[in-house]
C-alpha cells in the first residue's frame, strides 16, 4: 500500500485527537460527575430546592407584602441589590463604597441607605436604630461647609438639620437644585456609642442573594415573631439554634441562620 504523505498523516492524527477527547471530555467526564453527583449529593446537584415550591435554600427571599412592608410573623432577610431583591438573573452589589456619602438627584447614597435601613429595622424591631454618622431622621448625616454657612446636604429643606451650628456657622436644609459641590464634605459621627441593628441587617451581600442573616439579627427579630405568632420566646430561640450553621472548617466565617428554612419551621409550628 502506498503510504500517505506527511501532511495528510498529521492532519487524521489530528482529527482522532479532537475526537477522543471530544468523547472523553465531551461526554464521558460530564456523565461520570454528573452521576457522582447525583449519588452522593443528589440534594444540593440539584439546586438544594425546598419542598412544597419555595424555592432554594442557597438564594434568599423577601419576606414582605405587597405593598413592601415587612411581613410581621417573618424572620427578616438581609438587603438585596440584585434586581428587585433576590433575583438570580441580576445577582450584583450596589458598587458603593464607604466614600459615597452625599445624596444624588437620582440617588441616596450608601450612607443614607444604611441609616434609612437602621431606622426602619429599629422601629420594626422595637429598638434604637441610631448609629454613627446618621441623623435621626434616617438620612447620612454629612455636612457641605463654606466660609459663612454650613449646609445638612442630605435634609432637603423644610427638613430641619440634625444640628443648628457646626464650628460657629449656621446649619441649613438643602435647597433642592442648588450646587453644593464646592464645599468641605464633613461627615458627623455623632454622640451614638451603642448600635442596637446588626451590620447585615443594612448592607446587601455582594452577590445580593444571600440566604442566610447573623445571628444577632436573628436574635434581634426573636422578640417580634416570637409575640406576633403567639409563641413563647425560649421555643423561637431553640428553632434559630435549630437553623444556624457553625464555621466553615470550624474556623472560617461566622454562625449563620438561613431565613427562608427558620420560617418555613416557624410554618410548621
């Protein structure tokens, strides 16, 4: 038999080479894993879906109304910037750092959704929401300071500013559509020391579905359920103690209660 020329020899050998790994890698690696995994944990292969249609337990809901209002028998989640809230199409952070602390036309800022969070869980919860650098009205308490005033860039006028004077001048509300650009950005932190609303209680995760919440923030809202629903306080601690994941590893992370699945306990009864 005539032998083949080089050339022709180097491309079948190159065929049979995408061939085989195309069966290997294509279809016999992806059928092995994937019966793995559906043998050894089948549960979470499959998206860790609850029973009954609540979706699963790896992305958090919102516990609320139709109106947005907080669903008062319910543990509440954490914040979400993902879409509307929880919405695995739009996973994402605000992108918001700890210098954006002067409302927008367009916007409040990352400090004034903290301090609005704060209040609103604190009145919900039945406990102070103040915290450093808020006014107590729920807005970032920031002042713009020029040589002969001082202005609460967040309070739009008539609000009253959180103070009267800073350093000898005069504090005003902001007047919507004015420029205060050029003056100092002072944030005041206040005369707070104890902050009663945990930290996940008014900040987004940074993929904006965590499903989980501190166990502070868990212990904070303990009190409310336990009264709406008519159950003793010790029952709704032990069922947070029932849902609550120690550290990865044992030293990574901290203690965290997934929400939707303490709920869904509290359901049951």
């Amino acid at each position: 038999m005539e032998r083949l020329p080089s050339w022709l020899r180097q491309h079948l050998a190159a065929l049979r080479a995408v061939a085989v790994l195309t069966v290997l890698l294509g279809l016999v690696y992806p059928l092995v894993t994937t019966g793995v995994a559906q043998a050894l944990f089948n549960d979470r292969a499959n998206g860790s879906m609850v029973a009954g249609g609540h979706g699963s337990s790896l992305i958090g809901q919102s516990f609320t109304d139709a109106d947005g209002n907080p669903v008062r028998t319910y543990f509440q989640s954490r914040p979400s910037a993902a879409g509307d809230g929880y919405d695995p199409t739009s996973t994402s952070a605000s992108n918001l750092g700890p210098e954006d602390v002067i409302d927008t036309r367009d916007r409040q800022s990352l400090l004034t959704q903290v301090c609005a969070r704060s209040k609103a869980a604190g009145e919900l919860e039945g406990v102070s929401g103040a915290r450093p650098y808020c006014t107590p009205d729920g807005a970032g308490a920031v002042l713009k300071v020029f040589p002969d005033r001082a202005v609460s860039v967040n309070q739009a006028c008539p609000t009253t500013p959180f103070i009267a004077a800073y350093q000898g001048l005069k504090v005003e509300c902001a007047r919507p559509g004015e420029d205060y650009a050029a003056g100092r950005t002072v944030p005041v932190r206040g005369d707070v020391t104890t902050v009663r609303v945990p930290a996940d209680a008014v900040t987004a995760s940074g993929s904006g579905l965590d499903p989980h919440i501190s166990v502070a923030y868990a212990e904070l809202q303990a009190p409310r359920v336990a009264k709406e629903r008519g159950l003793p306080l010790d029952r709704v601690r032990a069922l947070i103690g029932e849902h609550t994941t120690g550290r990865a590893l044992g030293f990574m992370g901290e203690p965290a209660v997934n929400v939707l699945e303490l709920n869904l306990a509290l359901d049951r009864g």
